[in-house]
C-alpha cells in the first residue's frame, strides 16, 4: 500500500501532484520487489478524483482501479468545498473560480476497456451528490466496461464513513490477483490534450501498442484499434447486472447497497488475418506498433474517421494518411468547457496581491525540507535522507 502526500499547488492529479503518484510507485520498486504486473489504482474523496484521473490517461499502468466517491470535474480551487463538491458538477462554478476546463471523467470512460473498476457511492451523500457519481454509473451501464458499482445506503453512504467503515471485503474480493493488461487485441484511448503537463512529465499520449495520440486541435479526441492478427475476438459483453447486499462496518453494522455490475468474458477465437481495424473521432495522429498489435509492416489498414488521420506502423518506414467524415459509429468525447459566471463582472479575486486563479497561490517550498518519518521508526534511522536506511529499507 502505497500512500502519497500530493506535492505542488494542485490536488487533482495534474502536474506536480500527479507526477509524484508515479515518482512514489517507481521509488517503492527500487526499495521493494514488488510485482509491476499487479498495481491497483485507488483513491477516497478528492482522492477518487486523482485516481480515476490517473488510471483514465495512463490505463495500462494499472491492472484495477477502485474509486471511492469521487467527483466528476476538478475544481479550480482545492482549498474550498462545500458548494464546490455539492452542486459545482453541475452549476459549473466552484466557490471562487470556475472548474478546470477539460477535466471532466465520465467523458474519458472508453479508456479503460482493459482495466476493470469499482465505485463506490452514496445514495444520501452528505458531500458528493449522488448525481455526479451517477453519471459514471449510467456510463458503465451503457457502454461494455467490465464494472463494479456500489451504491451505498444509510449510515455507509455518509462522506466520512463510506470508505472507514471497514466495509472490504466487497473490495478485496474483488481486486482479486489479475495481472495488468499488456498486449490486448483491442484498445480504445480517449486522447485529452487539457490534462498534460509536460514540465511535470504527464503528457497522456499513448495505451498499450498505441502512441503519440494527437487530437485535431485542443479538444478532446477517441481512437479505437482492433488487431486481427492475434486469432481472438471481443466475447459479446453481457446485460449489467443488479442485486441487492447488505456489509458489515465498524460504525454501522447493517450497511445495505445496490450492486451493479458488469464482468466480461475472454476473447474468443477468431480467424488470424493480417489487419488493424482503426477508427478515430477528433485523433489527427496515431502509431501504432505493429509486432505489439500482432500484426507486421505489410498489415491491411481498415480505416473509419471523421477527418484527417495519420497512422504510422513503428518500424514499419511506413505512414498512411486518411480523411472522411464518418467514424464508423465511435462517439466525439465532448470537451468539457465550462462558462465563468463571473466574466461579465470580473473575478474578484483576481489580480494583486493574488494571482489570476487563486488556487495557485504561491506555498512554502516545502520539498526542501527534511523527509518526516513518523513512527514507528526503524531503530537508528536518521530522519535526514541520505542516510542508507531510506535507501536500504530493513524488513
């Protein structure tokens, strides 16, 4: 278990604060012989916001992502909730400052076709309406993801409780011990150019055999590719499922929900052919790495895309340029743009001695200090890094 302090102004995942998710995980590998296959994604509250952020752009780092009552839109201002959390999904305003443009997550759910996930949301929320959880969970059931979504009642669907009151083993069952995957047939990205941050190294432009995904312009893009080349097909996804449960918990021992659900079967075998089927909706540019997909350089292209497309076969000395005006049925993400109510009249919170969005307000330099080591401490470990017990961890 790996817990992580979000480092720079933000809180959402996006730059800094997102980089040091990675920077964590890559540091604990060093330390610790970790399996690099099995690395669930995770999160609570704002939390569940950065997780679900992190496993959408990035899918195949993680095999599973669990996501506990989280928003949908990132407000521009981490510092205040209240009104932000309860109505700025859907007013479109956080307390001072508008939401992030583009960061909206239900529109980017086609990612993870390949990593299965768990939600967990309250019927009675005190502090995320259920609407906004809502919405991911219309999603799921409309589209063929391999999903998990509880809907809690009572006492357990509370902000505070939800994810403390012991209720688990639903989770941990369900994590299971899967490997991530690696080489699927078929990869769907949803390409958003408004959550990379090149100076913190998150630039979100590739999935699995896919890279260098450019949308046509700063809006949001999807791209779909399904290899032929490896003698399997998707199985027909399965109706969701509904059912009733009751968890135990620490402060609530009955703890009813809603159970929706939806598990995929393994692909199924189809004839080997020498083919890429691609579709894309608002993507300019794609690679594709052709031995990954199963294919070789001399690969049929099957093309569907709504404007111009590049493909190149990596290694291949080999890029196709395509144009049209039909997708072949894959749907344009919508770029989420919310209006700032307080344009007409100027953001008064705006300007010296506050920069333009307050939320970026100037911090110590924190990362300058000491790493804290809270206890227990390993026996003579000094707090100062450098000293060999961070580097040389005893078991």
């Amino acid at each position: 278990m790996i817990d992580v302090d979000a480092r720079g102004q933000d809180e959402w995942g996006y730059g800094e604060s997102g980089a040091a998710v990675f920077e964590a995980i890559a540091d604990a590998r060093r330390h610790y012989d970790l399996d690099t296959e099995r690395t669930a994604m995770g999160g609570f509250s704002s939390g569940a916001y950065m997780a679900n952020k992190l496993s959408l752009t990035f899918p195949d780092e993680f095999n599973r992502a669990f996501l506990c009552d989280g928003l949908n839109v990132a407000p521009s201002f981490p510092g205040l909730n209240g009104v932000a959390d309860q109505v700025g999904d859907t007013v479109g305003v956080d307390t001072l400052t508008v939401h992030e443009p583009g960061s909206k997550l239900s529109v980017l759910l086609p990612s993870p076709r390949n990593q299965p996930v768990m939600e967990w949301a309250g019927v009675n929320d005190d502090f995320i309406a259920y609407n906004i959880t809502r919405e991911r969970a219309d999603a799921y059931a409309a589209g063929d993801y391999d999903y998990e979504f509880h809907s809690w009642v009572g006492l357990a669907a509370e902000h505070l409780v939800m994810c403390k009151n012991g209720m688990w083993d639903g989770a941990t069952g369900w994590l299971g011990d899967a490997p991530r995957a690696v080489d699927p047939h078929h990869v769907t990205f949803v390409r958003n150019p408004l959550m990379d941050d090149p100076e913190s190294g998150l630039v979100a432009d590739k999935a699995y055999w896919l890279s260098d995904v450019a949308t046509r312009g700063p809006e949001l893009g999807t791209i779909d590719v399904v290899s032929r080349g490896q003698g399997v097909t998707d199985a027909i996804p399965p109706a969701p499922g509904r059912e009733l449960g009751v968890a135990d918990g620490h402060f609530s021992p009955v703890n009813p929900y809603l159970r929706e659900f939806r598990h995929l079967d393994p692909a199924v075998e189809a004839p080997a052919e020498d083919v890429l089927d691609v579709r894309s909706a608002g993507v300019g540019a794609v690679t594709i790495d052709p031995e990954r997909a199963g294919v070789d350089c001399d690969a049929d292209l099957n093309v569907a895309t709504d404007g111009p497309l590049t493909v190149t076969l990596a290694g291949c000395d080999r890029t196709g340029s395509f144009d049209g005006t039909d997708s072949g049925g894959l749907a344009r993400p919508e770029t989420y743009a919310p209006a700032d109510p307080l344009a007409p009249v100027g953001n008064p919170a705006a300007g010296a001695p506050l920069p333009a969005e307050v939320g970026n307000a100037p911090q110590l330099p924190l990362q300058d200090l000491p790493p804290l080591r809270f206890p227990p401490n390993q026996p003579g470990q000094d707090p100062r890094s450098g000293d060999g017990a961070q580097e040389q961890p005893q078991a």
